[in-house]
C-alpha cells in the first residue's frame, strides 16, 4: 500500500499523462462519448478525470480508499470503486474498453486476463499505457540518478515491475489480440521540490534516495529538464477463449 500510504503526494507529484494519448484512443473509439469504459487502478484519478471530460462513461477500480477518494473527488462523474480488478464483481459483456494507466504491473494476469475478457464486449478494446520515467537521452541529472541506482544491491536481473506487462503477458492464453504499440516523447521541467515529491512516490525508491536525487538537482542548477515517453499497447479482445 506504498502509494495509499502517500495518496495526496502522490496525486500532486505524478506529471499528467501527455493528450496525444488520449487523443489517439478516442481516434481509435477506446474511449468517447457513448462508450463504456472499465479503469483498472485509477490511483488518484490522473487518467480518470481526462477520461471522463471526453465524455466516457467510466467505472473506475482502486483497491486504495485514499486514493479512490481522490479519484471520485477529480472525476466526479466517475463510479469509483474500492477494488482490485481480481476481488471485483463485473457483469459479462458490460464494457466497451477496459484501460490500465500505470497500473497494470500491479494485476495478477492470471485471474485479470480472464476477468477483463469477461466484462469485455465482444470485440472490445483493452488499452494499456505507461509513463516512462528517463528516456533514452543522457542528461546530467540521468547520469546522477544512474549513479544512484548503481549503489544498491541488486541480485535481480528481471525487467523493472514498471517495464511490464509486455504484449505477450497481455496476450498470452489467447485472449487478446495485439493491435498496435505506440510511444510518444516529450519532455517536463521540474524543481528540486518536484522532483523530491515524484521519487518519493516510485515504489522501488527509498526515502533516502528520493533525497538524494534532490540534492543533485540542488547541485546541478535548482531545475532539471527529464525527458520521458509515454507507451501504448492496444490490444482487441479475441473472443471466445480457446478451449
């Protein structure tokens, strides 16, 4: 319960996620009016609220009271429920798209996978994005949070839980198809204090690390220029599962 035990920080310090995004689902008819929409980990309601000034009809699962009440606060016109997706109760054939924004990493695909392909329309959209802190550009901030990193003891070579799940955990058993990944660049200015607060929200960041990471900023001018990418995976519910 990292994040629950910090909700108002966290709905403070985390960057919003870039509207290229959801421009492309509502393109895509993800999301939209006249679409009903299932959100896994709503958290604060960083992706709720833009999903429901869209026009979306929105559910939205947070097993965090703090957090959902943060979230029916951002996004009033939202169902927000005290949940995860695998001790929630859904309804066969009751949504358009089921969306996961930096939240996916959390879920047991074993019991979700089945879950969310349930709750799915035939055909229905399952989109999952994901803000990548530290892009592929080198900066003198990156090379002090490297430094960072590199000082803890790591006997453990798997992806970072924030790099998953990969298309083929969404896809595996045959319930999804993938369609497209897609990732979008971009870039945000931030301050010591900024930056403070948003490492402290990362759950594999100690406190002391978080200010650590601070005092380079200090150190390398009082503001930092971090360069992210937002990443897409869409995939279409397959229809019946293989038997």
């Amino acid at each position: 319960m990292h994040f629950e035990g910090m909700a108002a920080e966290y709905a403070s310090a985390r960057p919003p996620y870039p509207a290229v995004v959801f421009d492309a689902l509502e393109a895509a008819g993800v999301i939209g009016r006249g679409l009903r929409v299932l959100e896994v980990g709503a958290g604060s309601g960083l992706a709720t609220a833009e999903l429901v000034r869209r026009g979306t009809d929105v559910v939205a699962l947070e097993p965090g009271e703090r957090l959902a009440a943060l979230a029916q606060a951002t996004a009033p016109g939202a169902e927000v429920r005290v949940t995860r997706l695998e001790d929630a109760r859904l309804p066969d054939d009751a949504f358009d798209a089921v969306v996961a924004a930096t939240a996916m990493h959390w879920v047991d695909l074993a019991v979700g996978l089945p879950a969310m392909h349930a709750t799915l329309r035939p055909s229905g959209w399952l989109a999952v994005w994901r803000n990548v802190f530290g892009d592929d550009v080198p900066t003198p901030f990156r090379s002090r949070v490297d430094d960072i990193v590199a000082q803890r003891d790591r006997t453990d070579d798997a992806p970072a839980r924030e790099e998953r799940p990969t298309v083929a955990e969404l896809s595996a058993g045959g319930l999804f198809e993938h369609v497209l990944t897609d990732r979008w660049h971009w870039s945000i200015d931030l301050d010591r204090d900024q930056v403070h607060r948003l490492f402290r929200t990362f759950s594999d960041w100690t406190s002391d690390e978080a200010e650590q990471v601070a005092r380079a900023v200090d150190e390398l001018g009082g503001t930092v220029t971090e360069h992210y990418q937002t990443v897409l995976h869409l995939l279409r519910n397959a229809g019946d599962p293989p038997a």
